[in-house]
C-alpha cells in the first residue's frame, strides 16, 4: 500500500527548490507580461503614487513601474478645461456610464442626492474602474462630514454654503491633519490611503486633494475674493440658483442683476490668480460661455436631469406617433371608403 507521506529525497529536493526560489526571486522564472493599459482603462485605485507599485530590480525582466495618469489638481494647472457631470441617483451604474462616456470628473451630490457616504461609495468603486475622477459634496461644510468623506479617497471634496474666508479656512483645516488642521486620522486602515497599504498617502494627499469652496449666496460674492486667496482653497464653485434665490430672483436665474452679481464674482476670482473658477451649465449660460469667460471646470448635466430630458422626451415621441397613426388611419379609411362608393 503506497504510503502518503514524501520520501526523505523528495523532501530533500522540495527544500532545495524552495531555498533557489526565495534566495533569487527573478532568476529562473518567467518574466511578467504586462498590458499597455491606456490612461482611461487604468484603475483609479492605481492613479496616485503608490509606492508599493514601484517595483525596482537591477533585473531586466523586472516588472515596469506604472504611470499614474495625472490628477485633476495638475491638470487644472496644466490649463485644462474639464468637463463633469453631477450624479444625484446614487446608482452605481449610471456612474459607470458617465465614466464610460468620457467626463473628466463627476461629483457624486451628498447634498442634494438622497444618499451618504454608503450609498456614495458604489459609485466610487464604479467611477474608479473608469479611471474617472470623483469628487464629493457633502451635505454641510463641518469636520464629521469632511472626515468620512476624506477617508473615502475622492480626489476633490466640495463644501457648500462659504460665505467668508473664515468658513473657507475651515473648510481647508477639515481636509488636514494635526498640526495643520482638525481632520481626523485613521490614514492606515481607510480606503483613501488603500486601507493602509499605500505608504506614502501622507506624504501626497495634500498636493493630489482638490478644495473646492461653493460661493452661492449674495454674502458670499461681496468676499469671493478673499474666499478664493484663502490658501488651501484650490477652486471656487459658483452656485448661480441659490445666489438667485438670495438675491430675491428664486424663478429667475438669468436676471440682469443676477447675472452682473456672477460676472463681478467670476473676475474678482480670475483677478487674484490664486483659484480656479468651477461652475455649472444654465439654459441661458452655455459651456462655451462658461470656457470663454475663464471657467476651467464645468459641469454640463445631472444625471437626475439627463434621465429626465430624455424620459419625457422619448414618451413625446411616443404620443405623438400615436396621433400621427391615428391621423393616417382616418386618412386611408376615407380614401377607401370614397373609393368603394365610387364604384
């Protein structure tokens, strides 16, 4: 009856394999092929610089260091205009799609979408598997929202509301770490920093997180710009409904005086040099308005709005071939009955 243990050769010649195997890790195995992804099919989860990617060897066959495609924060200072999207469904499908669909950026609304940070992170998964960019905006402008969006790993936080450079030098304080700011640390266990295993989060977050300060009250535009020259603060976001609203205009966003408040508040911005302008697409303010008028990033739809354009749009359709059926149909009836008689 064979036994079921190894030989004392065999367990001679496993030892010997194993000591080669550990004692040369290159040598006598084959070398790793690995696909040249192109920037949009990489990960997100591999676009920041993490050190464990980084693979040296004086070997030849060594795996190759991968180039992390670069963050919103340096192309904005590249001068890039990027286009986004804001995603208010929480579906992880649809932020799938609109990555798929190519948006620099798109902001997954904790404010005005139903969900929070559980209900974000899907998206941020499905974002992430297309390499698009996620921002977050979280309900209000506090450390407890700021801290459990951070440690998500997004790679812009928007706080709504800021209507001082006080608030806005808050706001930057929520997104640092002692002795710099307030936010609290849990830098090795959180998906920001790869739950730990990127050892060099600490060292970069600050360069890749982009700050986004929302200016969107009649207060806040009279400081806009010392909001935007509050150092920290990366991107002014105009929010043209609610300064409407503060200003008396709620059903009127296009008014004159509306209108004049944003412009003063877009040049005192673009004047001091300091942040870039952000801002949404309006009926009566297009994106080539918006680019023209030195806005570099701008979001075009919601997905909320896209749905709904399309949805009622589709049921138009519908309907309307309904009549035009009905129409043809009366038609042909007559032509037939006239014809019948005519006989």
């Amino acid at each position: 009856m064979a036994s079921s243990s190894l030989s004392s050769s065999s367990l001679s010649s496993l030892r010997k394999s194993l000591a080669i195997a550990n004692s040369t890790p290159n040598s006598n195995f084959p070398s790793i092929s690995v696909p040249n992804f192109q920037q949009k099919t990489l990960p997100q989860t591999l676009t920041t610089n993490r050190k464990h990617l980084t693979h040296s060897s004086t070997n030849s066959t060594a795996v190759p260091t991968v180039s992390p495609p670069r963050s919103l924060k340096s192309r904005l200072k590249n001068g890039e205009t990027l286009y986004g999207i804001f995603l208010l469904t929480f579906s992880p499908t649809l932020a799938e799609i609109a990555g798929l669909a190519g948006y620099d950026f798109a902001v997954v609304d904790m404010e005005h979408g139903h969900g929070g940070i559980s209900d974000a992170l899907p998206c941020l998964h499905a974002l992430a598997a297309t390499n698009t960019a996620a921002v977050l905006r979280i309900p209000e402008s506090s450390t407890a929202w700021a801290k459990k969006a951070l440690d998500l790993g997004p790679q812009g936080i928007m706080f709504p509301m800021i209507e001082s450079p006080k608030s806005a030098r808050k706001a930057v304080s929520y997104c640092r770490f002692p002795p710099n700011g307030v936010r609290g640390s849990a830098h090795t266990i959180v998906r920001a920093s790869d739950y730990g295993i990127d050892e060099g989060y600490l060292s970069n977050f600050e360069e890749e997180l982009l700050v986004m300060c929302q200016v969107e009250s009649e207060e806040g535009v009279k400081k806009i710009d010392e909001i935007a020259a509050v150092e920290g603060v990366d991107c002014v976001q105009m929010g043209p409904l609610d300064l409407s609203a503060s200003m008396g205009y709620l059903w009127d966003p296009g008014h004159k005086k509306v209108k004049e408040a944003l412009r003063g508040a877009e040049k005192a911005v673009l004047k001091g040099k300091s942040a870039y302008l952000s801002g949404f697409v309006m009926p009566h303010d297009p994106a080539t308005e918006l680019r023209r008028r030195g806005y570099h990033m701008v979001s075009g739809a919601a997905d909320v709005g896209l749905f709904r354009s399309a949805a009622v749009e589709d049921v138009r359709r519908f309907k309307a071939s309904l009549v035009d059926d009905d129409d043809a149909g009366k038609e042909s009836v007559v032509v037939a009955e006239e014809k019948y008689w005519s006989e």
